[in-house]
C-alpha cells in the first residue's frame, strides 16, 4: 500500500534523511520509532508532500505521492493525525469531525463515520457541542484521531500520538490502534514511545541519524540486545 525507497531529503546542506526505505502492506500496523531528531517527522513530511525529498520515491495504492497536491493524496485515501494535534480550537467536537469529513460528497458515509467516531471515543459524543481548545489533552487527541477517521481513509498516519499524554491515555490511544484493524484500516505509526509501538505495530523501524537502523516484529526487537541496550535502556 505505501512503499519508500530509498528516500534522501536534505534542509540546504543538513542531511536529515539518508536513503530511507519503508514499507507498510494493507491491514498492517508498521511503526517508525526513534529519538528526536532521528527524521522520522521528515519522512512523514515527504509522504505527505511537505517536503521534496533530493532522490527516492514514494509510493502510495501504486502511484506516486511526489509533486501531487495535499488534497488530491486525501482523496487517494491517505489520511495524517499530525503532532500537536492541528484541531481548531474555536470549534466544537463535532465542526472539527465535520471538517475532517470535508472531502466526502457522500452524507450518508459521512454520518456513520462520524457515529464510528463516537463508538471509538463515547466521550466525544457527549462532549460533540464543547469547543475543541476547552477539552483536555487527552480528549483533545481523540478528537484529532477521530478527524484522520472522518476522511474515510486507506491508510492513516499518526505522528507522535501519545506525546504529551498521560500514562492511562496512551494506553487507550493504542486500544484504539488495536481496532484500527476492525475498521480495515492500515497504520503508519511514528513514535518515540517504544512500548506503545511494541504492543500495537505488526513490525517496527528503529531510526536513528536519519537512517533506518533496525526492521523486525516487536517480539524479535525486543530480544535484541543491540537493540535493548541503544534504543531501549533509558
């Protein structure tokens, strides 16, 4: 479903990326995790169309994400809860979901997206007409999952979901993870929280330095002392 081959992106002299290469197949749960600074969030930039990459490619349902417009890659199915959520903070719960859903012609798939929504997050439903910015940061990040799932996507990023988050929201954010796969939803999951993506993602990369340093299932990950001592020690 999304192929990245061997992605370089650069900011002017700053190699940020360096021949990067990511797969994520339908139904799967991929995660992408590292330290700051590692380029994961530059990888999620050229997905998205953001940023150029120098060379590499991106491809997305068989075709190219390069030099195409935001809002055509939305159509196509590719959906992004950005870090620090991007929610308007004026509007209610639900004008934010409604937004999410602005792509979608068909209101009768727009209305069960949003009840999907509700069915995910129930305090959302009873919290549909508070404003956004008035929420906590937990429910705020519900919000911002729910606006991903408005678009009816294929395959939905989640960049950096559990930052900022309380111990018993994180767990939740990867509860709803865990039914991403009931929705027939495909996940691309940047994180620096290790044992989220662990305990989620079907299998992971470990970035660092801009390069992909490690790629196996959670379990094998987890039993690798390279691994355990560079990555998951702190």
């Amino acid at each position: 479903m999304l192929e990245v081959k061997d992605l370089v992106i650069r900011y002017g002299p700053f190699l940020a990326c360096d021949r990067i290469s990511i797969e994520v197949k339908p139904g799967e749960i991929v995660g992408v995790i590292g330290p700051n600074g590692a380029g994961k969030s530059s990888v999620v930039r050229a997905i998205t169309g953001l940023v150029p990459p120098a060379s590499g490619t991106v491809r997305f349902m068989g075709q190219s994400t390069l030099d195409v417009p935001v809002h055509d890659l939305i159509r196509r199915g590719l959906s992004l809860v950005p870090e620090g959520r991007g929610l308007f903070p004026m509007m209610s719960v639900e004008e934010n979901l409604l937004m999410g859903g602005y792509s979608l012609t068909n209101k009768a798939l727009r209305k069960q997206l949003m009840e999907n929504c509700y069915e995910l997050f129930p305090i959302l439903k009873e919290r549909r007409y508070q404003l956004a910015g008035t929420l906590s940061g937990g429910q705020q990040q519900m919000v911002a999952v729910s606006v991903g799932l408005m678009g009816d996507p294929k395959l939905c990023i989640f960049d950096e979901p559990s930052l900022g988050l309380a111990p018993i929201v994180i767990h939740q954010i990867g509860e709803t993870l865990k039914k991403m796969r009931d929705l027939q939803l495909t996940v691309l999951l940047i994180e620096q929280n290790a044992m989220l993506a662990s305990n989620v993602a079907d299998r992971i990369y470990i970035m660092s330095a801009g390069r992909v340093q490690f790629h196996d299932t959670p379990g094998n990950l987890m039993q690798n002392p390279e691994v355990i001592e560079k990555f998951l020690s702190a």
